[in-house]
C-alpha cells in the first residue's frame, strides 16, 4: 500500500516512471560472553527508497520518516536528481510485471521469541560450557522483516519473511575452542542445549594445539568453512556485471570445465531450504541459476540493467537501486554427493580438518584466490582419523584450484548464515595450500 | 530535544533502570558513482531514529525505534528495562561502569563549503573529468569515480545529568583504475582504494584531492602492471606507503588493543587478541619507534568527536610508547578492568545499534627518516609497496597477510622494476620489532576509512590513522606464489 502511494507522488512530482521499494522490519539479538548476557538489543525500522526516472535519467532517494510530508520530500528529491543526473543511454527502463511465485517464510515462533525465550536459550548453551570450565560466546538472534515493491508500470508485490541464528564459541583454558552454530526460518528449532554441547565438546578435543609446517595438504572442509567459499565465488563472480568487465572466474569460459565434476553451485530462492524473498528488490521473480553445473562454468545472475546490456534473461537478484555492485546471488548453495563426513575423513591417509574459516579476502578474482584463517577447531587427519589439534593455519589458495581436485562432497548439508549466507556440504579437497601459521 | 530526552530517561527510572542513556540521531546522506563514462547513481537518504540504553537488574539492555511519535519514549524505555532484566538472568555478572562528569554541552566538526550546498553538476564534473582521463589511457578497460557524504546530527542525554548535541559533516570521494586482460584484474586507486580519501570535512577536502589531476598517473600505472612480473617470495626489507600502514596499524594495533575484544566481548564474530589486559605496561609490541596514539581531537579527521556515545570527552591517548604496551581503546564499563577511567571510545553506528569500543584517530607517530625518497634511498635493498587491495588477519589480531596494488623493487637506494600484486605476512609483534624506520613529520598524514566493521549486528564505524611511510626489516613478501 505505502509503495504504491509512493509510486502515485513520484510520478505525480514529476517522474516519467517510478519504483518504491518499502522494507519494514523488527529484529533483536542476545549475545553472550564469558559465560554471560552482556549485550541484548532490539530494533525496529521502515523505510521507503524511491527511483524516479525521467527518460534514461535515474534518481534515488530514500527516508526512514514516516508521514506524507516526509514521503512526498523524499519523492520530491529522487525526481530532482533524476532531472538533473545524465542520461544513462542503456538504462532499460524499470521493469515490467512478471508473475512470482511467493513462499510462506514466516514461523510465528520466531514472532513470538521474545527477550525471556532468547535469554533461556542463551542460558542453556553457556551452561553446556559453563560445568566444563569453559566459556562461551555467541549470540541468539531473530529477525521479522516485510519488503513490498511497486512500480508504475504495475509490478506489485509483497512477502514477509523470519530468520533466526545461533552461534557458539566455545572456549578452554589450553588453547582449545570449538564452534557451533543454527540458522533457520523457526526460532523454536534451536535445540539450545545441544548446540552448545557441540561447541563445548569440539573445545575439549581441540586443547593443546600443534604446530603443522606450511605445504600442501588434503583438506575436509566442515561446512561453514565451505559456505565462505562458495559466497566469495558468488558474490565476486557470479554477477553478469562482473562477468561482463571480465572480473569473474566464469569469464571467457562458460561452457568450460573449470572444476571437478562434484561440484555444482546454484543459487535458488525456491528452494524449500531458502531463506529471503522470492522476488528481487525490482519485484522481478528469482529463478534458479547454476553458477557452475557438474565442473562446468554456467551463467551469471542478472538484473533487469544486466539482463538488458547482455541478453540474457532477467534471474532476478537485483539488489535495492542505486546498485553499483550489480546483481547478487544471495541463495547460494553447493549440491550435495554421496559420501558421510566420516567416510571423507576416513579417506585421508595425512591432511587437515577445518571446522570454519576466519577473515577470509580475495587476492584475485579471475583464479578466486583466497586467503584467511581456520579457527575453532582444526585438526590433523592421520590414516583416517583426526589425531591432534592444530594451530590456526594460513591458506593462500585459488579456489578455483582447489575445487578443481575433489574427493568427495557429503550427502549431509547445512544452512550457514542468515539470508545471504550458503546451504553447504562437508567437502574434501585433495589439494589445499597452507602458507602459514598462527602464534 | 531536551523534552524527549528527559521523558525517555525518566520513563527507563520508572521501569527499574539503574542507569540510562538516550541518542536521538538524524542523518543524510548522498552518494553519486561513475562507470566508465555512465552516472550508475545518484542517491541520497535519511535516517532519524533514537536508541535507549540502559542498566536494570545490574545488566545492560539496549532497544530503539524509528518512532519518536506518542508513547514512543515510554514503550522503547520499557522495552529496553525488560530486554535488560532478561540479560539479567543469565550469567549473575552485575555491570560497574568507571564514573563520568555530567555535560551541558555542544560540538561541531569543522566544515568551510556544505557539500550539500553544492550542486550535483559541480558534483558529476569532477567525477566525469576524472573518469574521462583514466579511459583515455590506452589498455584501461574499467574506471569507477564515486564520491559520498553524510551529514550527522546527533543528541546524547544521560542520568548522569548530560545533554550533549554534536553536528559534523564527513566527505569521501575517490577513483580507481582498472587494466584487465586474461589472466589479470589489476586495479590502481587514489588516493586510497576501499572508497579513496574520507575526512570530517565539506566540499573543499574533494576539491583539494584533485582526482581529474591524478587519474592519468594512476591509470598509467594499472596498465603497465600488466606487463610487469609477479611480486617473487622472498623474505626482505620492505618498505610501505603511509595508505597500507595506516591499515596495518587499524588491523594489528588499533582492533588488538580494544578493550572488548580484549576481555572477549567479541570472541565469537571478530575475535579477542593476543594482548591481555594484565599486559599493561610491560608487554614489548614492536621496536623503540614505535608510538601510536589513540587522538579523538585531531581536526578534519574521521576518528574526531567532542564526545563518544557514553558522554565521555574526546582525549589523545598513548597505546604503545617508545615499543611497550601503555594503554587501552576503552569505555566505562571495560576500564574499571584496568582500574581507569575510560579515554572516550565508545561510538554506536547510528541510531538504531548500540556502542561499542572503536578507533578513533590511532596513529603512528612520525618518526626521523625524512621524506619517502630519503628512505627509499637509505635502503640497500627491498621492496616498495602502496595502497592495500586485500586484507586478512587472524582472530587473536596476529597473523596477517595484506596484498597491496603496485610494487617497485629497490636496488642500491633507488626504485627499480615495477611488481604487480605484491602481498606480505607476518605476526604482529616480530613485524612491529622489525620497524627500523619511520619517515618524518613532513610525510605524515590522517588516512580516513570509513568501512570498519565489527560486532553483531555488524556496526560500521568511520575511523582514521595517520601515518608515514615507514620501513620492515626480514618480511616474507610474494606469499602463495
């Protein structure tokens, strides 16, 4: 309703065509430390983001103010930057009406998961660390948001979504942390105690680290640690944007093999395990898109501009307009194999497990290397089994390398991260460069 | 102000708080990018909301609102005592906040010409100007200009007895280069990749950039980073442009020293450190060259502010002196732990987050070794490098490794070939050890960044650095090669 009436005062102070973009949302998050609550916060927010457009002139304004006043202002802003902004001669103009196919992604147990329900849950997993003498930190989060989308040439939709996160750092006196986290639609399936007991566990067998030298090792990849590669090769190289300034490991080589057959990277809004909308922030309906299908090299996402200026069909991952980073595939995931995690790590005769990456950055993106941290649980493999802890490790590695000699991928997955995150396996890669280690 | 204010703070009494404090914050905002020759945007918004913190049952509690309108201080001042006696159950740590005066105050950040004021013709010309001069180098295939600004007003009130308003106006503008062929995406930035140079200041800082003046060298040197050899492995002397110290310094001296992260406050997203509080005033973090400050007065920078978001004033203060550990970035509640009161650095991003511990202005001091060309001619051999294009850092603020744009190898005192996508790695204190020179006064400067990210939800804090080039000795540089 409110992003109709905005697209009714935009075009009436003078757009040739206008979108409004409204997000309402209501969200809090507990966290812990040191076996305590210490920081516990909640917000609510609505906002409104208008693009004018006049000919191929484009304008943007946005205001969380409520009210006419404020809204006509913000309307009157976006036209006066689009009256004087230069012509974009391959600007589309926005984009026409599709049918969208909408999911119901609100559990009213998330709704309803209030300060008391967040500070049991968090009480339940320090207590897993607490009687061990370890402490914890992390945090229980919820979020409600709604996003409606409207625009004068008659797109018109709306979706609420829910999310809820756990996570887990659980922490010894010997150097030992273990890590463990929950991400979902339903707040109430965070088995609290449970996911604390798993960090409070991997923190026991993780004390006394070793050191390992640097060199190449197999690795079995956990699937957080999974989940940031798989973002990084999204969001840097999965965009036609990207693909099209030759900034992307798919440039030049769709149809191409460029990794082992294992591996295949969708990103799927439709998915029953997606989290977000299932339109994008023009109100175009997301489609499913494989980045890369069995080892070869798809297609990028679009939005309507990218869609446009390479001929492709509009997927629909436009972010909220003005867009300089293009369009992103924010439902992101690795499709499953065969195999068990057990029989991944039973299958190294000497590598390394990595239960989750840290401060992970691109060096270069056309080969997708990577550099970071393991953290919260790595572990030497020997003939089969984890043996000791490990130091966290250095990687320097392309991923486009390493996915390049798979092992094997698990039948099991799991969702990490909240919307924008990745559903992701447990993985062995038979190569993995570690360039360094920690104190 | 003072109306509303007052009525959150003594609806939070009345629901059972101990202590209370209230931001009303109003921002605007305006954004305008250029892509090869097309305008990709052109954006402003605005924010207006208030945010309640407060201490009940001896736990902290923290809710904000968008609304301002009918009951909205009563509700979100409730809100934030229930969220508060929640946290109250779990852990039975009661909070001891280190004291604080009480201010009737105001502050402004400096600011000559509003860019607010200015024109977006004037705006894009300088963009487009810039932009037309990168691409008219042959072999550039992607040149980006973007500018942003933002416009901050904001009032803080206490039941310590402060109310305290503060105005300030940050600038932002930068280009970068890109030469891009099959193997290679090799980008050039000025003055500073990651959005450029960013100062609490109006439109004359932009103008004082001159990035239409610039474009051509930067742009110039993308394109010869194509043909140039990768950076070898090697370990040795490096030598660093004030850009990428100003970053090291962020990463392994301004976050390992926040008080937070110290006591563990934020083990589980970003980490602690390997410093511990009980490190103060003995631990060894680098050579006798090494002084850094933490400076929340240093005019025009980023880190600046008359007050942070708990109503303590700005302060300079020494981190590190003469190599030893000296001081902590802190706040009320982290100090009491070193038995201090805090040094002013709690800052919330926006209206709707609480405050954490941020930088301010954490810098390295100038040191004696004169201008860049004097060290580089006081250097047998090495490498030199500038402007960071990637970053990474474990989570005890230890073993980093930072990837800059462009390197030159130095021979006999003198810059020799040109090196493309030079990166380093080490661990903090033997890097800090190894600092055997920094270049002086003259060459020192306040680097703006503008992207700090820390906490849940993730905050982004506006902070600065100043720094000078300065020199490593035995540096492992041409990691992964």
């Amino acid at each position: 309703m409110l992003a109709q009436r905005a697209v009714e005062i935009a075009t009436a102070a003078g757009a040739g065509s206008a979108e409004a973009l409204v997000v309402a949302s209501s969200s809090a998050l507990t966290r812990f430390a040191n076996n305590r609550i210490h920081q516990n916060v909640a917000w609510t927010d609505a906002g409104v983001s208008i693009r004018a457009v006049i000919g191929g002139k484009v304008g943007v304004a946005s205001t969380n103010r409520s009210g006419d006043e404020a809204l006509t202002q913000c309307c009157a802003a976006a036209v006066e930057a689009a009256r004087h902004a230069p012509e974009d001669p391959e600007f589309p103009g926005l984009p026409a009406p599709r049918d969208v196919t909408y999911a119901d992604r609100v559990s009213p147990g998330t709704v309803s998961y209030d300060a008391a329900a967040r500070a049991e849950a968090a009480g339940a997993i320090v207590e897993q660390s607490a009687v061990r003498g370890l402490t914890a930190a992390g945090g229980v989060s919820v979020s409600e948001q709604s996003v409606a989308v409207a625009n004068s040439l008659g797109v018109d939709v709306a979706m609420a979504s829910t999310s809820a996160r756990s996570t887990v750092l659980s922490m010894g006196p010997d150097e030992g942390n273990g890590w463990a986290s929950f991400s979902g639609r339903d707040a109430t399936e965070l088995a609290a105690s449970s996911l604390g007991d798993q960090a409070a566990t991997l923190a026991q067998r993780s004390a006394c680290p070793r050191d390992l030298a640097p060199g190449d090792y197999a690795v079995v990849l956990a699937p957080d640690a999974v989940a940031d590669i798989v973002q990084f090769l999204g969001w840097y190289g999965g965009s036609a944007k990207s693909v099209e300034e030759g900034r992307s490991f798919l440039t030049g080589h769709a149809g191409e093999r460029i990794m082992s057959d294992a591996i295949t990277i969708i990103d799927d809004a439709l998915a029953p395990w997606a989290l977000g909308l299932t339109f994008d922030f023009e109100g175009m309906p997301k489609t499913r898109v494989a980045l890369v299908e069995g080892g070869v090299a798809g297609h990028p996402c679009t939005d309507s501009y990218w869609a446009a200026r390479t001929g492709r069909a509009n997927t629909g991952h436009a972010l909220p307009a003005p867009n300089s980073f293009g369009p992103i595939p924010i439902d992101l995931a690795m499709e499953p194999g065969e195999s068990t995690p057990d029989e991944l790590i039973a299958s190294v005769q000497r590598g390394v497990y990595v239960t989750r990456f840290h401060y992970v950055n691109i060096e270069d993106p056309l080969r997708a290397t990577l550099t970071g941290m393991t953290r919260d649980g790595t572990f030497l493999i020997e003939d089969g089994r984890l043996t000791f802890p490990l130091r966290n490790l250095r990687f320097t590695q392309s991923a486009i390398d390493a996915l390049s000699h798979v092992g094997g991928v698990s039948a099991e997955r799991k969702m990490v991260g909240e919307e924008g995150g990745a559903l992701a396996p447990y993985l062995l890669l038979e190569k993995f460069a570690f360039t360094g280690q920690t104190r | 102000m003072r109306g509303f204010t007052a009525e959150v703070l003594d609806a939070a009494a009345r629901a059972g708080a101990s202590y209370a404090d209230v931001r009303v914050t109003d921002t605007t905002s305006q954004k305008i990018s250029v892509r090869n020759g097309v305008v990709e945007g052109v954006e402003s918004s605005a924010s207006f909301g208030f945010g309640v913190r407060v201490i009940a049952d001896g736990a902290w509690g923290f809710a904000a609102s968008a609304d301002l309108d009918g009951d909205a201080a009563e509700r979100v001042a409730r809100q934030a005592v229930a969220i508060a006696k929640a946290s109250a159950t779990v852990g039975g740590h009661r909070v001891c906040l280190a004291d604080v005066g009480a201010f009737d105050d105001t502050w402004s950040g400096a600011c000559e010409i509003d860019p607010f004021a200015v024109s977006l013709e004037d705006k894009l010309a300088v963009l487009l100007e810039a932009d037309a001069a990168m691409r008219a180098v042959s072999g550039i295939a992607l040149a980006t200009s973007d500018l942003g600004l933002l416009r901050v007003f904001k009032v803080f009130a206490s039941s310590v007895g402060s109310y305290i308003e503060q105005r300030w106006t940050e600038s932002r503008a930068g280009i970068c280069a890109y030469a891009i062929d099959d193997g290679d995406v090799l980008p050039r930035s000025y003055p500073n990749s990651h959005g450029g140079g960013c100062y609490q200041a109006g439109w004359e800082s932009i103008v004082a950039l001159d990035l239409p003046g610039n474009a051509t060298r930067i742009a110039e040197q993308a394109v010869a980073l194509l043909t140039a050899p990768e950076c070898p492995s090697a370990t040795t002397t490096l030598v660093i442009d004030g850009g990428q110290i100003a970053l090291q310094v962020h990463e392994s001296i301004g976050h390992p020293t926040e008080l937070d992260r110290v006591l563990g406050d934020e083990a589980a997203f970003a980490g602690t450190s390997w410093v511990a509080a009980s490190d103060l005033d003995t631990l060894r973090y680098g050579s006798d060259l090494v002084n850094v400050t933490a400076d929340a007065t240093v005019p025009g920078s980023l880190g600046s502010f008359g007050y942070d978001d708990e109503g303590v004033p700005a302060q300079r203060d020494h981190l590190v002196r003469a190599g030893v550990l000296t001081g902590f970035l802190g706040s009320r509640e982290s100090a009491v732990s070193i038995g201090r009161s805090s040094n002013g650095c709690m800052r919330a991003d926006g209206w709707n987050r609480t405050p954490l511990i941020r930088m301010t202005t954490v810098s390295l001091e100038p040191g004696s070794a004169g201008s860049l060309e004097e060290l580089i001619a006081d250097t047998d051999e090495g490498l030199y490098i500038e402007t960071n294009n990637s970053w990474s850092i474990d989570d005890k603020r230890l073993n980093f490794q930072f990837a800059c744009e462009i390197g030159w190898e130095i021979r006999g005192g003198k810059l020799g070939r040109m090196v493309k996508r030079p990166n380093y790695t080490g661990i903090t204190p033997k890097f800090w050890a190894g600092c055997d020179a920094i270049c002086s006064t003259e060459a020192w400067q306040v680097w703006g960044l503008d992207n700090c990210g820390k906490g849940e939800p993730m905050q982004v804090a506006h902070v600065a650095h100043g720094a000078a080039p300065a020199r490593f000795r035995d540096v492992e540089v041409g990691v992964g090669r």
